[in-house]
C-alpha cells in the first residue's frame, strides 16, 4: 500500500476507541449515504410511477391503433391484418370494434325501483385479448362461463360498477343510436315514437365480471369490454373500428404507425398510444422534468458536506500535515491523502446509501406502506422500480463530484508550511 493511502486511512478512520471512527467522519459518512439514498430513491420512484401509468394505458389501447376517419367502421379484412403484421416491428395486431351507448341499470331502494343511466363506450376485442386484459385487471366473475342467449356478457369497471351499482350477473341495457341513425336525424326527421325506437340499438346485457385497472376517469367509468364476434353479431356484422398493434421496440414506435399506413393506404390512418393520451403523459414528463433539480440539490448538499468535513479534518490534523511536511512528504503527495481520504468518505457513503436505498425500496415493495390517492394518481401504492443503472448512476456521480470539489480542501493542506502547522 502506497504511503498516501495508508495514511488517508489512518486520518480517515483512526480508532478513537475500540470500536468507533472519527466522529466528524461518520457524520460525513452517514451525510452522503443519505443524499445517496435520496437520489436513488427518487428515481426509482419517478421511473417506477411513469412505467406504472404507461402499462395500464398500454392495456387498454396497445401501442398504436389503425382506423378509417371520423372513426367510422369499416369491414374486417384479413389482408389489411396479414400486411400490419407482416412489419417486423409488430408483436401482435387484432381487430376491435367500439360503439357508443347509454348503459341504463335498475336498482331497488326499499319499494321502489330506481334507474340509472351512464354513457359508456363498449369494446369489443377478440377472445385473446379479453383473456390477457382479464386475466390482470378482473377483480371479479370469471371469463370462463356458458355463452349468454339472452344478451351481451360484459365487464365493467370497477368505478362503473359503484356509479350504477353493478353486480355479477345483473341485467342492464344498452341504449345506442342504430347504424344509419344519427344525432340529428333522430331529433329532426322522426315523427313519432315508434320512428324513435326504430332509430335506437336497444340490447340487454349481463355484467360477467369486474375489472380495475385503477384508471378511474375514462377508462374504469366509460369503458365496457365485450366479445368482438358477440358484439358484431348484434349490431355490425364483419364491422369492426380498427385495429390494435403491439411493438417489440417503443423507439421505433412512430416510424412503424407511418409504415403500416403506407402499406394500408387510403382512406386508413394511425396514431401511437402516446398521441391518444398525450395530456396524460405530458403529465408524466413533468413529473420526471422536475428530477434533475432535485438531484442537482441533493448532490449540492452532499458536496458541501464533503468540503467542509475535509476543512474540519484538516484544522484538526494541522499538527500532522506540519509533521509529514517536516518528514519531506511533498505538497503534491499531501493534496493526493485528503483527495485519498474523500474518496474513503465517499465510498462508506455511497455503499452504505446504496444498501439503506435497496433495503427500503424491498420493505416498500414488500409492505406496501405508503399510499395514494387512487383517483388522482391512477395508482394505490409508490411504485418503485428498482433499476441497476439508476444505483450505477448516481453512485459514479456522487464519487465523481466529490472528488472534484474535495481538490479545494486538499490543496489548503498541501500549502500549509510547517513551521505554521507545527506552532498551530
């Protein structure tokens, strides 16, 4: 071991007692461990928040979607599928339909029978897609089960069902404008009653199941699933809305939406998961937007931190740095034992955050202790992902930056003289 080292060491970590190091060293430990744990902690969380909300838009609306303008329907062709999938970006593409009603619940209050009403959007997607959307968020019914003669199997969100005090198994119905109506031909060309209901999609359906993504505005209050074929059957046969496609790489996720629609070509057009949702995930950037600022304070702090517990280290070794002056230890070599001390310091510090760090984040997966607002944060519990480059990261840098600030404090120490350090 080189002398620098050994005598970094020493100042660093001399027994003051049998057990203890310095005390003004432990502080500096315990300093930058904090700060270290900090910073990884707020990554994790932000990256773990971001990543939470994405996959549970993702389920709904997959990557990217393919459709005819102004929405309209358009027939199911297994070429246009054959060509979506053929990119090589696209993990899997299947047909969707969506339609618009009012689902209409009844409800007893005591002698009476109350009805409520809510707009809904029902989505019919293929039984593969059900299975694995249903398989993650279904809180209760079960895919499984006889087909349903009487009218359409559905499955409701978990905010919905609270709204229209839905339950497995109840009977509702769906209320929509026919195929060849609209808004305002029903208002102005229909004479009479009858001409009325002949206008409306009148259908019953039976509440199958309960799902809860925790999305709750928009998506668990508005959106009903159903059976494609089933809903096809009863109101647009071989109709569909378009088509959902999913990725292998999300980096390439715009130029695949442009080179499928080149392959589909007019009247087709397709947008991303991020452009459907953009104001959500603007939200999200946000988020991560104010990441940087936190860590530039954190690693402030820890670097004053290092400064000053190497000035006090160096007013309390003044006596020593004259006597190794003295010895004919030069300059350069006693700026590289401070500069060898901070690196010590921070090593403790950084290893122990990162421990303290992964130990938290564990017990907080775990446990789940701390708790959110469901409804404004689309989630229960902090997310934390825990990313090896995120401690990789921030421990390099922590290093990094104390090392370079710890050069003022070393040279002080290095331009004492030694008659002035041995008289101090």
């Amino acid at each position: 071991m080189k002398p620098e080292f050994y005598i970094a060491r020493r100042f660093a970590f001399k027994q003051r007692s049998a057990t203890k190091p310095t005390f003004i060293v432990m502080v500096a430990v315990i300093g930058i461990a904090v700060g270290t744990a900090a910073l990884i902690l707020t990554l994790s969380i932000v990256n773990g928040f971001a990543g939470s909300v994405e996959n549970k838009l993702i389920s709904f609306s997959a990557h990217m979607q393919i459709r005819h303008p102004d929405e309209q329907f358009f027939q199911e062709r297994r070429i246009d599928l054959t060509r979506i999938a053929d990119n090589p970006n696209i993990a899997n593409a299947s047909p969707f339909l969506e339609k618009s009603f009012v689902l209409r619940s009844r409800s007893a209050k005591g002698d009476d029978k109350i009805w409520h009403s809510k707009p809904v959007v029902v989505r019919g997607v293929s039984y593969k897609e059900k299975r694995g959307f249903l398989k993650q968020f279904l809180r209760a019914g079960s895919l499984e089960g006889k087909d349903n003669v009487t009218g359409i199997a559905l499955y409701a969100g978990q905010t919905l069902a609270e709204n229209l005090d839905l339950r497995v198994g109840k009977k509702v119905m769906l209320v929509g404008l026919g195929s060849k109506a609209s808004g305002a031909k029903l208002i102005a060309g229909n004479k009479n009653i009858v001409d009325m209901l002949s206008s409306l999609d009148l259908e019953v359906g039976e509440i199958r199941g309960i799902y809860d993504t925790g999305l709750q505005e928009g998506f668990d209050d508005f959106v009903v699933i159903a059976d494609l074929k089933q809903l096809q059957q009863r109101f647009n046969p071989m109709m569909i809305s378009g088509y959902d496609a999913n990725v292998h790489n999300l980096n390439q996720l715009q130029n695949t939406v442009k080179e499928v629609v080149n392959v589909l070509g007019f009247p087709f057009y397709g947008y991303t998961v991020f452009q459907r949702y953009a104001n959500l995930f603007e939200w999200l950037k946000l988020q991560k937007n104010i990441t940087p600022l936190l860590i530039v304070t954190i690693t402030i702090v820890a670097v004053f931190n290092i400064i000053s517990t190497l000035l006090v280290l160096i007013i309390e070794k003044t006596r020593e740095i004259g006597m190794l002056s003295a010895l004919g230890l030069e300059p350069g070599k006693i700026s590289i034992v401070f500069m060898a001390q901070a690196f010590l310091i921070s090593l403790a510090g950084v290893v122990t955050g990162n421990i303290l760090a992964l130990s938290l984040s564990l017990f907080e997966l775990r446990f789940h202790l701390i708790t959110l607002p469901e409804k404004s944060y689309f989630i229960k519990y902090v997310p934390l992902l825990i990313n090896p480059m995120d401690y990789a990261l921030v421990s390099i840098s922590v290093m990094a930056l104390t090392l370079l600030f710890a050069f003022i404090p070393a040279r002080i120490a290095a331009s004492l003289k030694p008659g002035t350090a041995l008289g101090a």
